[in-house]
C-alpha cells in the first residue's frame, strides 16, 4: 500500500479558539500529550497543524466545536504535484490544466475545487508557490516545475511576456464598480466599431448598447463581460462560468461565439456547470476532483465525450479512483403527462400587463406529484407568471393562488439578517433535527459549516444554496423555483433535481420549475410549458404539454437537435449541420434521439 500524504486544513471562518475553552484540538492531540507539537497555537490567534507530525487520529476534528478543521490522507504519489497553496492549513491545488491552439478546453468539477486558481495561474494572475509558503516563485522558476510538458511551454511564455490572455471572471456583478459608461463606448475601449457592432448583435446586446453599465440585470453583465472577453486581441481566452444568468439560447449563441475563437487558432479555456455546453463547446475535458475548500485534483485531459462521462459515472478508470459514490442517471424516454383520474392545478385564461411589456398566460394545469418546467429566454414572462401562480402578484383579471399553500424561491433571494440555522430550522419546523433532514438537504449543499452565519453575510452562491434549500424544506401544495440552479455545481445541481423529483412523487404536490439548465430540466422535469415571444415586450405562455412535444416546440424555434449519449443517456448538443442535426430537423425529433 502506498504511503499517504496529509492535507489538513483549518476554516478560518468557523474557527473561534477564544470561545472555544482550552483549546481541545491541542488538548485532546495524541501527539501533543507525548510532547510533540504537531499542533500549536499561532501568532495569529489560530491554531496551526503540522502536517507531517500529525497522525490523521481524527480527534482533533471530531473535538473542534465548530467543525473547523478537515484532514485527509492523500496517495503520496500527489505529494510531488502540489502545484498551489493558499497559506499554512489553507486550500491546495494539485496539478495544472493546459491549453492547446485551436482548441477548447473545458474544466469540470464542484464548486470549491480549484478551477478558479487554475484559470488563475494560466491567466498570469496568481503565481504558484507549490507549497512553499516562504518564497516567492518567478514565473520562470515555476515553468522548470512542469518540465516536459505544455504547461512549461505556457508559464515560460508568461514569463517571457509571450503571451496576451484574456480573462472573463466568475463574478460579473462587481463590474459596474470598476467600469464606467454605456455598453456600447466600454467595448469601443476593447476594439475597433465594426467589431463591437458584430458582437454586439451576435450576443443580443443591440437592446442595451446605449444603457450606463449600472443599469444592466446579471445576465446583461454577463453577456457584456463575454464580449469584451471575446474582442481582446489575445493567444489565450479564459472564461469563467460564462453560462451563467444566461438562458438556453443566448448560452448557445455564446457558445458559438467561443468556439469561432478556437476556429482562428486561439486557444480557449472555459470553467462552466452546464454539462449541456460544455459539452458543445469543448475538445479538451480535465476532471477536477477533491473536497471543496479542502484540495482539489486535476485529472487528464481526457476527449471532450469521454471527460464528461467519466465526471458523470463518477469514476476516473486511469487512476482507478472513485470520487462520487454513484453515478449521475438520466431518463431515457420522456414520460407520458397525467391526463385522467388525478387532481390537477389550474390556471385559466389570463394576462399581466406592464408599462411596455405585456404576458398572454394560455390555461393550463400541472397534475399532482408531477414537476413542470417552464423555458423560454429571458425578460419573456416566466418570472411574472411564478409570482401570479406564488401568490404574489396577480394577474389583470385579479387571479392569484393563496401564499399559504406555496413554497416560493425567488429568482434573487433576499439577504436577511437571520443566521442560516434559524432560516432552515423555521422552514423544516419539526424536521430540522432529524438525520434524515441533514442527509437530504444540509449535507449535500455543504450547509454544515454556515449554520452560524448571518445571510446578509453570504456570497450570492452561498445565498443561493440556503435559498433552494428553505423552499424544499417548506411544507407546501405547491413549489414554485425560479431559476434554483444558478451558482449551484452540476453535482449541487444533480442532488436538487433528484430531490425535486423525489418530493413530487412521495409528497404528491405540485411542482413549477423555471430553469436554463437543459440537464437540470431532462433529470427533473414530467411535463414542459414554452414561453415565446419578444424579450422586453411581449411574452406568450403556451398550455404545457409532455416533455417530447415541448421540447420540440422550444428547441425548434432555437435551431438546435439534441441527442442521447448511448453510455449515460445524458443530453448532448449536436453540432449546426452535422448529419444527424439534419436528420432530426427532417424528422421533426429535436430531442429524445439516442447516438
């Protein structure tokens, strides 16, 4: 058996060694009894663990009263790809990812997990240390670390200012605080007008050109933030999750956009939780596995088919390594709707009216203990009718349902000034103590460690989890979720669509789930209501109808087929004008085909 290498980090966020008493960490350490410090206390006030003289004996994380502290036993063989550390008992990142011309590549893995310092440290933004805390590397010095292979070839060229990168970051809403003007004059800063009028038509922005950057909604920053990303004259491309805020078509518009920056020769890195374009986007696939906040592995690269099954089996076959315990299942055949013998809930002919924007809502009904999506592009209605059917708003006619019976997420959850344990622990009532509670919605949106934390302290991630996870948790009739998958990874995103679905069929109630994730949407979803229309000015709510027909509807105004992978069954993208994309728009099959 190989040797193992430790990985002891300590959350500085939960972490209070003065309401703490003495100290149990230290106290309770075999080690520190036999006079060996293999944790002391530091300068800082917080304890500190040494790696190498701890013996992984578990008392320290199981005495700490805050759950502060994680150790892991790695292969020993990791030892030596240490590629970052964050600080002593702080985040490690083990390996690199690389880019190649003409290629995308695509990272996948949790939230957490490293694929932030990775774009990082390949943008030039973040040097690594490779663990010694002490030194300061020089890029040079760094390239001799991958010796042999592309990564060396990319830091050199960082060091020797060879290469221009172009960086598209994960949080696009501080942008207004950093950018000032209209969007059209901040990308005429960028590249020459003919261009920006390209993009900007490419990218659905023609609306907002002449609108202040502080006025524009997420997914107008987001878009905004792509294009400038896009326009920059650079060898390298990195985008971090560029779906986000997005809905389906403009994900697939931005996704064209990206891959004609592969098509010139550039090199392309895109970090994304939408296995549905990532998929479409990538050649290249690396795995990053690990434990959030802890350490993160990068494993491959692997092609783009392979990577993404391999994430979704939840098994690395080269390193014979099992990260998840199982793998990540999809529907084959689209069920058939409740039509007879079931309660249903209705809605009739209604509308909603606003000062340039008007939404027709067709009549309708989900049935009980079925999930209905409901798709269509942004600013189209969908939000509109969720409040209606919430309870919150009302229609034209004065139609609404009773708040009561509903357990509504909002699109954008508020930050309240109530800790996370009182929101959840008022929500579940009596459920809230229970093991089968924690196992189904505390343990896997990682909630544990925020319990003690304030909302109005929370990153819109972190708001966004507590958010789905207080509306699952209600007794209800009715569950409304407006866009729930936003900031959540694919294995967040997986573990809530099961969820989902599981409530509807044991609890029989009614389910109305509003999402741009077509993977989100496949996994969970019995029937499918289509908005169309003009974003902006009118919108038409369509009666739902089953899943086949529904995504034929949407997917026909789109352009877009997609296919079966014959390994997973997961939803794939088929390439504009590939066989079989011709061959499913002949036949009028947009989606339940199996390659």
């Amino acid at each position: 058996m190989l040797a193992e290498h430790r990985v002891a980090v300590l959350d500085r966020d939960s972490c209070d060694s003065k309401k703490c008493g003495n100290w149990p960490c230290i106290t309770y350490c075999p080690p520190v009894r036999n006079k060996i410090e293999a944790i002391k206390m530091g300068d800082d006030g917080y304890p500190i663990i040494n790696e190498t003289l701890c013996i992984s004996c578990g008392i320290c994380v199981k005495k700490c009263p805050f759950e502060a502290i994680t150790i892991i036993n790695l292969p020993s063989e990791l030892r030596d790809s240490l590629t970052h550390q964050y600080g002593v008992n702080k985040f490690k990142l083990f390996r690199l990812p690389y880019s190649e011309p003409g290629k995308v590549v695509g990272l996948l893995g949790k939230n957490g997990i490293g694929k932030s310092t990775a774009i990082s440290i390949l943008a030039g933004v973040l040097k690594p240390n490779f663990g010694e805390l002490e030194k300061e590397m020089t890029w040079s010095e760094a390239a001799k670390h991958f010796r042999g292979s592309l990564v060396q070839e990319h830091l050199q060229k960082l060091a020797e200012r060879k290469i221009v990168t172009s960086y598209k970051p994960q949080n696009v809403s501080k942008i207004p605080e950093v950018v000032v003007g209209a969007v059209r004059q901040i990308l005429e800063r960028v590249a020459p007008a003919d261009e920006v009028d390209e993009v900007i038509k490419a990218l659905e922005l023609d609306a907002v050109a002449d609108r202040d950057v502080s006025a524009l909604s997420g997914g107008e920053l987001q878009r905004l933030a792509i294009a400038a990303c896009i326009l920059r004259k650079a060898d390298l491309y990195l985008l971090d999750e560029p779906s986000s805020f997005l809905d389906i078509r403009q994900r697939m518009r931005v996704s064209a956009e990206i891959r004609r920056l592969a098509e010139r020769g550039s090199r392309v890195v895109v970090a994304d939780h939408d296995l549905a374009v990532l998929d479409y986007l990538s050649d290249i696939i690396f795995v990053f596995y690990g434990e959030p906040s802890v350490y993160g592995v990068v494993a491959g690269p692997y092609g783009c088919r392979e990577g993404i099954n391999i994430f979704v089996e939840g098994f690395i076959p080269d390193e014979n390594l099992r990260f998840r315990p199982e793998r990540i299942e999809f529907q084959v055949k689209p069920p058939s709707r409740m039509e007879e013998g079931v309660e249903k809930l209705q809605w009739p002919e209604m509308s909603k009216t606003y000062e340039g924007f008007r939404l027709s809502i067709s009549p309708g009904y989900v049935a009980r203990g079925e999930v209905l999506g409901i798709v269509g592009p942004n600013g189209i209605g969908k939000t509109t009718f969720a409040r209606i059917i919430a309870g919150v708003d009302h229609s034209d006619e004065g139609y609404s349902f009773d708040p009561k019976a509903v357990s509504y997420k909002p699109q954008y959850p508020e930050a309240r000034d109530i800790t996370v344990e009182q929101v959840l622990r008022d929500a579940a009532a009596e459920r809230f103590d229970s093991s089968t509670y924690f196992s189904m919605i505390v343990q896997p949106f990682r909630l544990e460690k925020m319990m003690d934390r304030m909302l109005s302290e929370l990153s819109g991630g972190e708001l966004q989890k507590v958010s789905v996870a207080e509306a699952l948790s209600r007794q209800a009739e009715i569950y409304v979720l407006d866009e729930p998958s936003a900031y959540l990874d694919v294995e967040e995103r997986y573990h809530m669509a099961r969820l989902i679905r599981r409530l509807a069929l044991d609890m029989r109630v009614y389910i109305l789930l509003i999402e741009h994730d077509f993977t989100v949407l496949d996994f969970a979803s019995t029937s499918l209501m289509v908005f169309r229309g003009e974003p902006g000015r009118y919108g038409v709510a369509e009666r739902p109808t089953d899943l086949r027909n529904g995504f034929n509807t949407f997917l026909r105004d789109m352009g877009v087929t997609f296919r079966r992978d014959h390994e997973t069954k997961r939803p794939r993208v088929n390439k504009p004008g590939s066989q079989l994309d011709r061959l499913q728009k002949q036949q009028g099959e947009y989606y339940y085909l199996t390659s």
